[in-house]
C-alpha cells in the first residue's frame, strides 16, 4: 500500500492488529457491543485511576468535540472560567468559551513557557467570581507539558474547579485521579492509546456529572444525557462509530499488555530523546527547552536558510516514507514532529536518516 | 469471525472491501486525504443533483451531530421553526430546538400516517412567523416514508425554509435538488451509502450557509466554520475519522458501480418486497400501509402471544445469524427489521427462515 508512517499527533500510525479489528460489522443495540462500550469505558477510568470517583463518558466525533462537551455540559451558565493560555488548543479552549457565553479569563503565557502555578494561584486570588480553571495538559501546538498536579494543587486549595484537556498526555504521562483534584478530564481515541481517530470521551467526577442535568447547551453533547442513557441501557445515544470503539478496545488490549503508561512513557521518551538527538546532529533546534518538552510531539525551529520551504520539505520527507507536521505558531516559522503511535526508535532513526537526507537534496545548509 | 447479518437501519452490514479500506492510517493534513475528503463531497453533493447550488460540509459524529448542527448553523437565533411530526426522529428534532433555544410549533401525525402537504401548508398560512419547516423524509422510528417533494413544494409556495433529515432515504430514495428547494438536506455515512458509522454530512444551499456565519451554538457543530476552513484548507478543522471517511470513499465507489440511486432503490425495494411477503406468512402483521412504507426498515406487530417476548426472540435470531432492532414506539408494541445494507433477498430469505423457525422454538402461536 506504500504506506507512510504518520509522525504526526494523531491520526497517527495504529497497529495492524487495531486496524484489523475494524473488519467486523456490530449492533449499536446488541449485548456483545454494549460489553464493548462497557469494557473500554472501565478500562479508560481505570488508567488514570480515577475507579472511586470518576465515571467515563465516550462521545462521538473528535476530541475538541468532547473538550465542548465537557464545557458545555459541566460548567453552569454564566460562570467565569481561567484559561491558563500557552498555545493553540489554550486558545480554542477560549473559542469554545464564547461560543458557550462563558466568560473566559485568559491568563497569558509564552508559547514557550510552562502555566506557572502561582501565577494561576494569584489570579484565583484576585478574582474570587472565577469558578473554574480549564487546563491543557500537554499542548499539541508545541508539545510544552504543563505541571498539571501543582496546578491542580493550586486550583484546589483556591476551591475552585479544574477541567483538564489531556488530550495529547492521557495514557503516556502520569494521572492520577486519586491524588489529583480535577472535575473532568478530557481525552481522545486516536492520541496515545493509539486507536484511531473517531471518538472522544470524558472522565468526569460523579458526583459533578450528576448535577449537571440541563446545563448543556446541545443535545447531542450533553454528557449528562449521554451518562444516564448508557447507564439505564448499556447503549450510546446515538449510533456509535462501532469499528472505532472496536479498534480502540483492539488498541487498549495492546497498551495494557505493553505494561500500560510507564511502559508507553518509556518507548515515547526513547523516540524523543532519539529525535531530538539525531534532529540536533543534523542542526536543527528545538523551540523548547528540553526540561519542558513532552515526549508526544517537537516542535523544531525551520531552518533560517533560502533555500527551506516547509511544503517541498513535507512532500520530500512523505516521499520517502515519513508524514511531518506543520507547525501551528503564528510568530515563529517551525515545524512538528511526533514521536506518538505505533512506531519505536527504529521508525525515528529511520524518520531522521529521510530528514537529512532531504537537507541535502533541497541544498539547506543553515540551519540554527 | 461468526459474524451476524445486521438487519438494523445503521449501523449495518458493509462490505468486506468497505472495512479493508480502514486498513490503512492517514494523515489528516496530506494531501492524499484532502483529496479523499474533496471527493466524497463532491460525490455526496452529485447523488442529490446539487452541484449547482448545494456544498457538502462533513461533520465528525452521528448523524444526529448533524441534524443539530444544520439546525444550529443554518436557523438563525429566535426563529420558528414547524415540525411535523410522524415519529421519533421528528421528536428528536423538537429536543434539539429546545436546546437550541429556537421556538418548535409541532404538527401531529399518527406514527402511522405519512405527514399531509396539505396541512403543513395551512398550519404555515396560519402562522406567518414561522420561517422554516423542519422534516423528516423517512422516519427511522416506522420507516414510514413522508412525500418530501409536494412537501418542498408547499413550504416554497409559502415562502418559508425547508431543513431536511434524509438520514435513512440518503442514496436510496431519489432526492433532485434541482427541482426540490430544500436548504439543507442531512444524512450520515453508515446508512443507505453503506458505509460505516462516525460520520455525518450536511448538503447545504451555498448562499443559505455563507449567510450563517456566526449563527452557530457550538464551535464543533458549526458548520459554516468547519466549510470555509475547509475551502481555505482542504482539511477538516478538528481530527476527522480518517478510516471512516476512507470506508465512505470505498462504499461510495461501489454503490456508483452498482448503478447508484436507481440500483439501490431497486435492491432494497425486492428486499423489503420479500421480507414483507415471507413474513406475513409467517403471519406477522406490518404496522404501515403498504403504501406509505419506505423499503428501508419495516416496523411489525408484536405477536399477541403470551409465549413471545422480544429479547428472548432477539437473541435466538441472533444466535441463527441476525440481529434485528427493537421497536421504538411507546403505545404500540412492536419490532423492526431493516432492509438495508450489503445483503440482497438471499440474507432476508435465511433471515425469515431464522424467525420461522425461532417461533416454533418459542411456542408462538397467535401472530395477528
């Protein structure tokens, strides 16, 4: 099929054996699929440890689908809510916000600087009439990690609530709903659970979901609609993407077999520090420092030279095998890479080996 | 695999070269998948004779994702919107607006009667401030069929918008835009195209949707949003399902091979045909006239037997290969059988022969 490896943050490259469990057709009404639904939805709570206080709601569409509906859905008319701002999905958090008539309240950071928890603790201070922080976990605009328990910490001892966006982190970065104050956390199939792409879900704390009946602006993202239906019958609302939930059941049998996340932590980590060495030997920088930098996705410097253009650079590197990312900064010209999916250091030696030799190829000398 | 036939109105039984065609990961923003999502938008605009005036907008989720989304772009805030009403997917539609804000004005049908013209013409003579009329073409809940051409052709005459759910007629049931003025026409992959589940599209008026901008409830429903970014782009604005959208370009090839429209109708129309036929040999009494059923999904009459009870039934069905669908009306107990997917009469023949069969088994006698 001559098919490139996605070095992209989902969709990326899945498993044949997760593609392949796509090749069965399910009831949305039958036993077998609601034990499916009622499996994966179990297993989603558990990885993040959240089995005494949490419960997983699984939503149609992609994960910016859910992150609305966790706004939407748990956060009461008319509140004001803290948007700690470093990157692209910051600010779509904010979009969807306005389109909610929230108020949001962005709290502003560089796109490469961590959300600094007394920052955030100083702007719950000043403004008591916030009740609700909305946190991205891992920001796939540039790959920075934000220090989501000290922040958690923070928005707790302030009393107010936390809505985290883990879409990039869930399953490769340490969560633990035990130890951690957060209302709502917020994920996707087709990120590091490496399913594919077609499903959202939030893992929400009961007793938040419980009393957020009526509070959604839309029918068909009310996740308190959505929890009580598939409570009272085991089903979704409406039709589920049944091959994605299938792939992403395929897909989590293989996580926790692989050891769960230290071990998915472990093999990214391995693919970023390989990355962002052999990118470095052919002279690339990074535009963060590698305290702050996730092993999900890097974000690299373009090359100050004439001769780069990012569109023939993409179309030479796909040539070979390998599908890069654009970079999503306004100010700064760069470009992504992942190092999330089913691929190992292999992939990457390999992914870097094309990059240089796409250097040479287009003439690009300068590079820092 | 031991796989049963789905005799569902969706998720249905597809094709194997449909779900081989998931087999493949790709990158949301290559351009190989711009142009598989190009053209499955031209081709779902071509089935309905739209290309001069209607786009298509696909949209990640269910087709219900879809429906409020129309509802939600393409109505502005404070209007009025009829509906009439022969079933549960009209009832959903009344649920949306309600979450929508936008006034509903309900004109009651029997289940079993298709919506009348006539009275959806005087209910809008009587009533100048409503500005759009929101229908089902056929109503999943019966599979009733509603005479959407004389339906358009009133709403026009009144001057008033037309909004159209063809979630289940989509591709099997002919649909001109080119004679028929309709806004904005709404169905999903995994129905009558036969492809799978996870996505849901919009044929929209050009001219209605670039008026819309701004209109929309929610940032990922927001259909004139997710249209110009993809005119900008090529790309969808939020991950799409990459293996759905795949599955839908798969299916698509093959019901253009089929003979389309035409072949489609002709397949589900001698399945119905049969279904029908054998089961009222066995006795069973369909809910519709024979005149107003659409061959998409036919609703039947309980037995009024003390032996029969519908999940004893189901899984007995089920464990002889077919999975059939309850029933959803709530005064009338019945159960449903679909028509559609990649099956022909040599599927509804061993079907019937399984509930033949399964009766015995059961000791149901009394069948009408």
């Amino acid at each position: 099929m001559n098919e490139p490896i996605l070095l992209t943050p989902g969709p990326l490259t899945t498993t044949l054996a997760t593609k392949q469990a796509m090749l069965r057709d399910w009831g949305s009404w039958d036993d077998t699929f609601n034990a499916l639904t009622a499996s994966v939805c179990a297993d989603l709570v558990g990885i993040v440890h959240g089995e005494q206080t949490h419960v997983c709601i699984p939503l149609q569409g992609s994960g910016t689908f859910a992150v609305e509906a966790a706004l939407g859905t748990l956060v009461p008319k008319g509140c004001k809510v803290l948007v700690p701002n470093n990157g692209a999905y910051c600010q779509r958090i904010i979009r969807i916000l306005g389109y909610l008539g929230h108020e949001a309240v962005e709290l502003p950071f560089g796109d490469d600087q961590p959300a600094d928890p007394a920052r955030i603790g100083a702007a719950l201070l000043a403004d008591p009439a916030i009740s609700h922080v909305a946190q991205v976990h891992c920001e796939t605009g540039t790959g920075i990690l934000n220090p989501l328990p000290k922040i958690a910490q923070v928005v707790a001892q302030a009393g107010r609530r936390l809505i985290v966006d883990a879409m990039s982190s869930y399953g490769a970065i340490p969560i633990d709903l035990g130890t951690m104050p957060v209302d709502a956390l917020i994920a996707a199939s087709g990120k590091c659970l490496e399913g594919v792409p077609g499903m959202g879900f939030v893992i929400a704390r009961r007793s938040v979901l419980i009393d957020a009946a009526g509070q959604s602006h839309s029918l068909a993202m009310d996740l308190h609609d959505q929890w009580t239906y598939m409570q009272r019958t085991g089903q979704w609302r409406f039709t589920p993407p049944t091959h994605v939930v299938a792939a992403l059941r395929c897909a989590i049998d293989q996580y926790l077999a692989e050891g769960g996340q230290p071990a998915r932590l472990a093999r990214y980590g391995e693919n970023c520090a390989t990355l962002v060495s052999n990118m470095r030997r052919l002279g690339f920088r990074t535009f963060l420092d590698d305290a702050m930098q996730a092993p999900i996705i890097v974000t690299f410097h373009a090359p100050p030279d004439h001769a780069y253009e990012f569109v023939e650079f993409y179309h030479r590197v796909r040539e070979k095998g390998f599908v890069l990312y654009p970079g999503k900064l306004t100010t700064v010209d760069t470009f992504r890479v992942g190092c999330i999916g089913a691929i190992d250091v292999t992939e990457i030696r390999r992914a870097t080996e094309a990059i240089g030799a796409t250097l040479l190829e287009m003439g690009v000398q300068k590079l820092g």
